[in-house]
C-alpha cells in the first residue's frame, strides 16, 4: 500500500472548513443575510426541496429578508417552512413575496447561538481528526507493507499533523470572528 496522497487529505480538511463556514454563515446574527434561509427545507410538489429551489431570496434592508416565491400556490408552504424553522422567524406575506423583518436578539439567544457555533466548530475539528486519522492508517499500513521507510514515514506524519493543526487553527479563526459578530450588540 502507497503512502497517504497528502493532496487529497488537504482537500478533505479544506472541505470540513468550506462546511463549518457555511454552517456559521446560517446562524443568525443581528444582521439579514440570504444565506440565513439556506438550511430551510420546503414541501413542494410532493417532495422536501429547499426554499432556493423553489424562491428567490434577497436582503432588501439591512434588517429584512425578502422572499420571492416563483409558484404562487407554494407561498403558504414556503411560510409555513419558515415558521416551523429552529430560527425564530415570522413572514409577513404580501402576494408572492414574503417580507422576514429580524427582530433584535437578546442576550439569551446570542449565547444560545455561540453555543451552536461552538458545536459546528467541535464537528469541524472532528471531522479534521478524522481525515488525520485515516492518513496516519494508510501511513502505518504503507510502512508496515515495506512500502515506506520509517523516516519517510516520520516525515510525512509530521506532515499531516502539521496541516490537520493549520485546519484547525481556520476553524476557530472562523469560530471567534463569529463569536464576535453573534456577540456585537
């Protein structure tokens, strides 16, 4: 067995990163943002599909989202879906559009959203120790194989180790920036 394809552990590092920050950029913090609503899953046409398959969404006022639904009978599942979401939300509808003002958070749900922060921070780094720990595997097995010597080997585990360390590091990078958003009154 070859030794670990240290690219392809990067890329797998770099993708539990892009995910952690998509996950932060769904959290809610003081100010409207289009991605808020991402994580929103509508019941249309017999099947679960997100809301962006089934509306437009824009941020026409620092404090609103707008909502833009293209198929007129969706509008009152496309409400519902936001409703009955985790993030505290109450549309407004108008016709086809949706008008979504984001009330002010108190300091309660600020905390309640570093907490969740700090949870898709954990998974991030998580998930980075497994992508570490399967290089290290594929390592060990490549030595035990004869396929790489022991300094070899030594030298690329200091390697992963090295890149799993800058990963995390951009994770709480990420998480602290949050933190300070989420927190900033």
């Amino acid at each position: 067995m070859a030794a670990p394809d240290l690219n392809e552990l990067k890329r797998r590092m770099d993708g539990a990163v892009t995910s952690f920050k998509g996950d932060l950029a769904g959290l809610r913090t003081g100010r409207a943002s289009a991605n808020l609503l991402d994580p929103i899953v509508v019941q249309a046409y017999g099947s679960a599909m997100p809301l962006t398959q089934v509306a437009n969404v824009t941020v026409p006022e620092p404090r609103m989202v707008a909502v833009s639904v293209w198929d007129k009978s969706m509008v009152g599942a496309v409400e519902r879906a936001i409703r009955e979401s985790s993030l505290g939300l109450n549309p407004i509808t108008d016709g086809t559009t949706l008008r979504i003002p984001l009330p002010e958070l108190n300091e309660q749900r600020r905390k309640e959203l570093v907490k969740v922060a700090h949870t898709y921070g954990e998974n991030a780094r998580v998930a980075a120790r497994h992508v570490r720990r399967d290089g290290m595997d594929t390592l060990k097995k490549s030595e035990k194989d004869g396929d790489t010597s022991q300094d070899d080997s030594r030298v690329i585990a200091e390697k992963i180790q090295k890149m799993t360390d800058d990963t995390i590091s951009d994770i709480d990078k990420a998480l602290s920036v949050k933190e300070a958003e989420i927190m900033q009154v």
